[in-house]
C-alpha cells in the first residue's frame, strides 16, 4: 500500500521515517536537521556510537542505518545518504535506487509495518524531481510487489504441506509463481507486508508522485 501525503515527516506515526542523512550522520541541514531536533539529543548520541566504516563515515552513500526513534512519534529512524547529482550518468540512479533497497530491507528485518520517506537528494543534493520520484516509485512498487509474490508462493507450499499427496501427484508440478520468487531460499520467511508513505515537503513534489501512481 502506498500513500502520499505533504506533510512534515518528523510528525508521523509510522514505525519507521527514513532520514535523508549525510554520510557522517550527526545531523545537517533539510529534513535531516529536522529530525535531529524533533528527535532530541539522545539521537545525536545514538548516532555516534555507530561505528565509522572509514573516518567521517558511519554511512556510505546508497547505504543505511537504523536508530531508535526517541522523542519522535516514529519508533525508529533510518537514516540513507542519498547522492549529490551531477548529471545522472556518475552512478546516481543506482545510489538512489539503493537507498529505497536498504531502507525497505532495514525496515522488514525490524518488523516494520510501515514507512516514511521523504523526497532524498532533490533538497540540497540536487537531484531534479522527476527523475527521483521515478526511482522511488519503481524501487517502492517493486518491492510492494515481490512481497506480495512470495506471500502467495508461501502460502501456496504451507497449503501444500498440509494436504495429503496421492501417488499419481507426488511429482512436483510447475508453478506459475515460481519464475517471480526468488531462487534457492530455502526456508526463509517471506517479506512482510509494509505500508510506505511518500511524505512532501512541498505541494509541486507531492503532484510529482500523484502523477506517476495515477492518483491524479
């Protein structure tokens, strides 16, 4: 499910909002300072007890971390490093695309239900609107998606297990899902379901969204 809402971000009950963070992650300008000051001291603290993967670094671009949410109404806050563009052809997209990745992959394995983002890299960084947008919708709904494929693939082998095979079925039959799952993940748990709210800042960026999900 998708949702798209103009809003300040630090004010929603969601289980997680995602922090567009630079790379040292001890607060900045944007909705990043926003954060910090709505989150209060303690996610100062928190962010710098995470260890520097090389000096000035506690997150790499396209990469994330999750921190408690504190005074926010959010449990916790993930924070991603979006790209500085340039001009789209020195790996922007792919950086962009990995930060929707990592943060709807941090999100499931916290047992997040749902999620905030807000517009990453189109503030100070740069990155034009549309282009953005595209790529947060597409790593959005391709996420959405494959959930919703291994649920059913999951539910089609729990069914399985629970009914009785006849001999003249106990060879495995092909299955229409089985070219959309995933390959070889033996008993892993499907994703769960998640919630994702696009949050704006400004009325133009949230039409950019309504456009692309024809909500408009």
């Amino acid at each position: 499910m998708i949702k798209i809402i103009q809003g300040d971000i630090t004010t929603l009950a969601v289980d997680a909002i995602v922090n567009a963070a630079n790379q040292v992650m001890l607060g900045g300008g944007g909705v990043d300072g926003a954060i910090h000051r709505a989150a209060g001291p303690e996610l100062y603290e928190a962010c710098l007890k995470v260890p520097e993967v090389r000096p000035g670094v506690r997150c790499p671009t396209g990469e994330a971390r999750i921190t408690p949410g504190f005074r926010l109404p959010a449990k916790f806050v993930i924070h991603t490093v979006g790209p500085v563009y340039r001009d789209g052809l020195h790996g922007e997209p792919e950086k962009l695309a990995a930060c929707y990745r990592n943060s709807l992959a941090l999100a499931a394995e916290n047992g997040c239900k749902s999620i905030a983002f807000p517009c990453i890299s189109t503030g100070v960084y740069g990155y034009p609107i549309e282009d953005a947008a595209k790529i947060a919708v597409r790593e959005v709904e391709d996420y959405l998606t494959q959930s919703c494929r291994e649920a059913e693939v999951a539910e089609e082998e729990s069914g399985r297990a629970r009914s009785p095979v006849s001999p003249e079925r106990s060879e495995p039959r092909k299955r229409s899902l089985e070219v959309c799952a995933p390959q070889d993940r033996g008993a892993v748990a499907p994703r769960p379901p998640i919630e994702v709210i696009f949050c704006c800042f400004s009325e133009r960026d949230a039409s950019v969204y309504k456009r692309l999900l024809n909500m408009v």
